[in-house]
C-alpha cells in the first residue's frame, strides 16, 4: 500500500510532532512518501526513514493522508483517495469546517479521540437545522474513524529520579495569551502559588513551548497571587529536541494539565509512559485514557464561550475549578505513596497508546 503523508515536521507545534511521530511508524509497516515544506538545512534533522520518505519521487499514491487544517485539505487531495485529520478543542468545531468535510473526495475523517469525533458531531447537528434539516451531514458521520495520538516506548519509559529532590508539578505547554489561553497555565500557577508555602517541600517546574510565543513578566503579573511566602517555581524556555524531553520530565511526580479543552493531550499519555500520573481536566481527549484509577480528573469548573479567539468564537471550553485543582494538589502532595501506585498504571495503561499502534489502525481502517 503506498501511502502520501502531508503535513509539517521541522517545527515543534503539535501538528508538527504528529505529523513525524505518525510518518515514523507509518514507515516500518507501509510504502510512505512525506509531502512537506522543508526548511534549508532540513537534511541535519532528519533520520534515515524520513530522507527516504521526503525523497521519494512523485508516484501514484493508493491514498493521501493529510495532517492540517480541513481548509487546507483541498489544496493536497491527490489523484488516490484522500483521509484527512480533525483536531479540534472544543463542544462544537468551526462550522465553516462541515462543508471541507463533506468534499467527496475525502473519503475518510480521522479525529484523534471521542471528544473531537463528539465535536464534529455536535457541528454537523447544528447544521442541519440551518439547512433544513438536511441529512447530508451524516455522509460526514460515515466518515469519522477515532484513530488516536501515540507516544514512542523507545523514548518514553520510566527513568530514575534524582534522590532528596521536592515534590514537583510539572506541565509542558503554549503559553500565549495568559488567562485566555486554553492551556490552562494561569490556572495551575495560581492554584499551585496560593496552595503551597516554602515550609512544603514542593515544586513547580513548567516548560513554556516557545513556538506559540509568550510574555511570562506580564501574564505572572496578572495572576495576582496574595501570599508572602512563595515556594518554588522554576521556567524552561529553552528549545529543547524532542528525545531529550524525557530528560525534564522525569524530574516529575505529577504532570499536570488543567487544560480547557484538549484534542488528545499528548503531553500527559508521554509523562504516563514514564510512569508519572495526571492531574488533567475533565473535558477533552484526555478522558480516554486518564482514569480516577491512573491519575487524577478534574470535576468541577464551568463551560465558558469563547469570544476573543477568533477561529474559536462561541465554542465551548470548561475553566478548571482552581479550588478543587488546590485541593487535589494538595492531596497528591500528601499522599505520595498513592501517587507513585497511580503511577504504575499509569505505566501499564499507556502502552495501548503507540504511535505503532495508530499506524496499525490507520492500515486497517484502509
């Protein structure tokens, strides 16, 4: 089966790191060619499998596979058949996307979990009834196959911790827009800085993905926290190559994600991998595979339009509660030996979630 991959590899976005990572174990069991933008020295930072699959000359694929936007989609459909990823965060996904989604020439939809499929299908409701009822959307419904994320058991395991170290948070993520951003960063510093004093032995360490931008000055400034004795709290805002992160993240005992909404949230199944535990949200696709069982659900919170994001306006995010995310801070703090059990399913659960494993289920979704 020869299959086109479409989408961006040499930035450290998410569609970046999807696009690479799925590509990877494409290779090993498909005839692959990767169609992407390459940057002018983009032969240093390839591995031998992604030279062979950028270098490929033009051929008849069986099918493209396109990693981006849905309007972008048109502008890649080739001459085979065509499937093409949503991902999306939020109640509902644009609405202006229903009309991609119905080209037939995509022949199939690809989300990354139950949340994005539920969105799709939440949007093509609310189309029908502006079009009459139409029941053309549900040639869109036919489409979907949930073929998740994935993280890399040769880069993701559990790793020793360095002894008599704090108790540390940790969370690796875009920090752009302070308050507003569906991160959810503001939340857990302010939960994390009016929970704990420097009498805990505790610690925040936060890596800021840089390529979203970010003004960490100003956004601490708007936090406002009212505490005279601040614990610990450090930043990584260094790039730092993707099979080296292993290396910040084993610093952790819980990873936290308090995210407003999340497609898959790759972020927490990678710390799982590692045998370290999730304080996430509870809304998002995140709640495929953490469990009360293997990390830690946030509840409570309220769904909240968002109308200052232009491509998100009036879909439907939930804020974390910050006393309930205080309060399981706490309690993962206090309750160290349970967090290190969590963390051993957390451990066993994600090795149903490899990178391998999507590339089998696209192959027999095919």
């Amino acid at each position: 089966m020869k299959i086109n991959i479409v989408g961006s590899i040499f930035g450290s976005s998410g569609y970046d790191s999807h696009t690479r990572s799925l590509a990877n174990a494409l290779y090993k069991i498909a005839d692959c060619k990767l169609s992407t933008q390459l940057p002018q020295d983009w032969m240093k930072h390839v591995n031998d499998a992604e030279l062979d699959m950028i270098t490929k000359t033009e051929r008849k694929e069986d099918w493209n596979l396109i990693i981006s936007i849905p309007h972008m989609w048109q502008l890649f459909t080739g001459l085979g058949r065509n499937m093409a990823y949503v991902i999306w965060e939020g109640y509902e996904c644009p609405l202006s996307w229903v009309e991609e989604m119905l080209n037939p020439k995509i022949n199939l939809i690809l989300t990354p979990s139950e949340h994005t499929k539920q969105a799709i299908i939440n949007t093509c409701a609310k189309w029908s009834i502006i079009h009459s009822n139409s029941d053309e959307h549900l040639k869109i419904l036919e489409k979907i196959r949930i073929i998740p994320h994935g993280h890399n058991p040769k880069i993701f395991y559990p790793r020793e911790k360095e002894q008599n170290q704090p108790f540390t948070f940790f969370i690796d993520k875009g920090w752009a827009r302070g308050w507003k951003d569906r991160g959810g960063l503001s939340y857990l510093i302010k939960s994390y800085l009016e929970e704990f004093t420097l009498k805990d032995n505790v610690k925040l360490l936060i890596k800021i993905n840089m390529s979203y931008g970010t003004n960490i000055q100003q956004f601490m400034n708007e936090i406002k926290i009212e505490n005279k004795e601040l614990p610990k709290i450090e930043f990584i805002t260094q790039q730092i190559p993707f099979e080296k992160l292993p290396e910040i993240y084993k610093q952790a005992n819980v990873y936290c994600m308090p995210s407003l909404s999340e497609s898959f949230g790759l972020g927490a199944l990678q710390a799982m991998a590692m045998g370290i535990p999730c304080i996430a949200n509870n809304f998002g696709g995140q709640i495929d595979f953490i469990n009360d069982k293997n990390g830690i659900l946030l509840k409570e919170g309220k769904l909240k339009h968002i109308s200052d994001e232009i491509i998100y306006e009036g879909i439907l995010w939930k804020e974390p509660n910050i006393q309930e995310l205080r309060k399981q801070m706490r309690w993962a703090f206090e309750n160290q030996n349970t967090i290190k059990e969590m963390g051993k399913q957390a451990e066993e659960d994600s090795k149903n979630w490899t990178w391998d494993n999507s590339a089998e289920q696209i192959i027999k979704a095919l």
